[in-house]
C-alpha cells in the first residue's frame, strides 16, 4: 500500500445490532488511493492498550476518556459523540506524524486502519515495500507511486535544463544531482517490485495477468535507462547556450567561420560544409550547428543508443504479438479439429439413425 498522507475521523452512525451502539467513521488518505474503516470507541480503547503494551509507553496524544453515564448518554448526546469524533482524530493524527515510529509500525496499528500486513504506513512519499510478500492491490499502488517518481525525476532533469539555459550553473547542478538521487531510489524499489511479482506468481496468479504486470516493470526500467543516461550526459543545447561545444570546447566565432566557410550572404563567398561523406549536401540545425568532430561524434551516439532503445521495445512488442498470434493459430487448430471429430460423430449417427428407421419400416 502507498504511504499514508491524512487520517480523518469524518462522521459517526448508530447501530442496533448486535445491541446499540456508535460507530466512528475513518478515512485513510493515500498518495494513490483512500479507503475508510468503520470502528467504534471500544476498538480504539483496545488499540490504545495494545500499542501502550507494544510500545513500552503509551502514544503521544491521550484516547478521549471515557464518561460517566456513557451506556446511558452517548446514543443520543450529539455534543458528547462531537468532542469524542475530534478527539479520536486528533489521537490517530498524533501517532502518524510523530517523530517516534513505535506506534504507526506497530502490527496492531496497521491492522486497526486496514493496512496490508507487509506494507507499514509512513508519513510523506518514502513507502518502500520490504521483503515481505505484496498484496495485489498493494504492488500496483506501488508501481503508481514509482510513475510518479519517475515523473518527478523527468521533473528535475527539465529544471536542470532550463536553468542551464539561464546560466544557472549551481542550480542547475543541485537539479541533476535531486534526479539523480531519486533514480538511484527508484531503481532499488523496482528490484523490489519484480521480487514481489515472483512471490504472487508463485501463489497463483493467473499467467496473463503475470505477463501484463512483468511487462510493466519492463517498461519501468526502460524509463529508468533512458533516465538515466539523460542525467549523465550533459544537453547538448545547455552546453550551447554557455558558448561550449559537447566537448567542453568553446564554439567557433563569427568571423572564424566567416574565414573558413566563406559569407554565405556574398554570392560566390560561401563554400559549403563537407564533412560528412557522400555527395549530398548536409543540413545543418541549430544543434548541430556551432558542434565541432567530436560533438557531432557524441551527439550521433547518443542518438544510436535512444534509437537501439526503441527498437528493443518495439521489438519486445513483436515477440509478444508473435506469441499470441501462435497461441491464437493454436487454439484455431483445434477447435477445427474438434469441428472435425464432431461432423463425423454427426455422420455415424445419421447413418445409424437411417438404418434403424428403415428396420423400423419392414416391422411395421
């Protein structure tokens, strides 16, 4: 299950059976999903005793203590079941946001807000899952929180680019180093979720839907590899707009390459760039423009490798299709042979049929 965000105590119903009784009703908001528990004062005077025996000492904020005359006044007094509703909340926030993580880990804790077991709640985005076996519901929640690190890591790698662009040297190195920490984190977490897919593939999920979720996590660490070389190699337009080549080198001036290539506003002055092979005339963009050999050498390769990337999943896709497809002509080839078998059982039948109603005949 994702992390815990908020924990409200929003309302309060009666109840006749299996006697009269109040019920508080608490909602659990996630980073992904929220869901709510119905539980009455009795529960929480349980879970308080529990976690105070578990602890060592009892949560930070008091249980709403209990009054006198309750069996007789707490039905019906609107008041009393009021302050008790904010007290209770106020109890459970306490326990989530304190410093000390004896209570909110606590099993009974997790078990009083309907957690999975093997998904603690923490407060703030840093819900990891731990070697114990997910839920099914909790390991997508899981892949959920890891898309949205991953676009939080897309995030810092475009501020890094845009202060780069600004001039912003510090800044925009404080942004690829944020990127780069919170990749290194999300990496460690999809290891994690793959070992999780083993384990519910082992406990019987069905082969489809074990194929569609290991094609997910395929797909994460496609995100994180492409990522991940975005945060190593430096924009080339980031470097352009400092004066520097890809190389670190300082882009040629104005009047050197006037020297070299010639005016191209003087006809007859501007001599053509040929430093690629082949007689086609080459087309220069604004990235490639000011570039020297080796800029030009970087940039080919790390469009080689986005490319080679592309390809493997397209790739990917094709091998899955071709296995469907072969699952597909399969399952037609015996269906026409069960077609098969029936028309000729439909044959004998008739047959039999026919000579019986012709002896049928000379009986009568």
């Amino acid at each position: 299950m994702a992390a815990i965000q908020a924990i409200y105590v929003k309302g309060y119903e009666e109840r006749l059976t299996p006697k009269p009784h109040t019920v508080y009703r608490i909602e659990i908001q996630a980073n992904v999903r929220s869901w709510q528990m119905w539980r009455r004062y009795s529960e929480f005077d349980d879970l308080h005793t529990e976690l105070t025996k578990s602890a060592g000492s009892p949560p930070p904020c008091p249980l709403p203590p209990k009054h006198k005359f309750a069996l007789l006044r707490s039905h019906n007094d609107s008041k009393l079941l009021e302050e008790r509703k904010i007290g209770l909340e106020k109890y459970l926030r306490a326990i989530l946001s304190s410093k000390d993580d004896r209570w909110r880990e606590s099993f009974a804790f997790c078990e009083f807000l309907g957690v999975p077991i093997g998904k603690t709640p923490t407060l703030g985005g840093n819900s990891r899952a731990t070697g114990m076996q997910f839920t099914l519901s909790s390991w997508l929640d899981e892949h959920m929180e890891l898309q949205a690190r991953i676009r939080e890591v897309r995030a810092d790698i475009n501020k890094r680019d845009t202060l780069a662009d600004a001039g912003d040297i510090s800044a925009s190195h404080k942004a690829n180093v944020s990127a780069k920490t919170k990749l290194a984190g999300v990496l460690a977490r999809i290891g994690t979720l793959g070992e999780g897919l083993r384990e519910l593939g082992m406990h019987g999920l069905s082969e489809g839907e074990l194929q569609r979720r290991t094609d997910m996590v395929a797909r994460l660490q496609d995100d994180c590899e492409k990522l991940g070389k975005m945060v190593t190699v430096a924009r080339q337009s980031s470097k352009l707009s400092a004066g520097l080549t890809a190389t670190g080198r300082r882009a040629a001036s104005e009047s050197d390459r006037e020297a070299l290539l010639g005016n191209p506003s003087i006809p007859g002055n501007f001599r053509p760039v040929t430093r690629i092979f082949g007689a086609s005339q080459p087309k220069e963009t604004e990235i490639t423009r000011p570039l020297d050999d080796h800029g030009l050498l970087n940039l080919q390769q790390t469009q080689i490798l986005q490319q080679d990337s592309q390809l493997s999943q397209l790739t990917a896709i094709l091998q899955r299709q071709r296995h469907l497809g072969e699952a597909i002509s399969t399952e037609i080839a015996g269906q026409i042979e069960m077609l098969d078998d029936l028309s000729n059982e439909v044959d004998r039948v008739g047959a039999k049929l026919t000579t019986t109603s012709r002896q049928m005949n000379r009986l009568g």
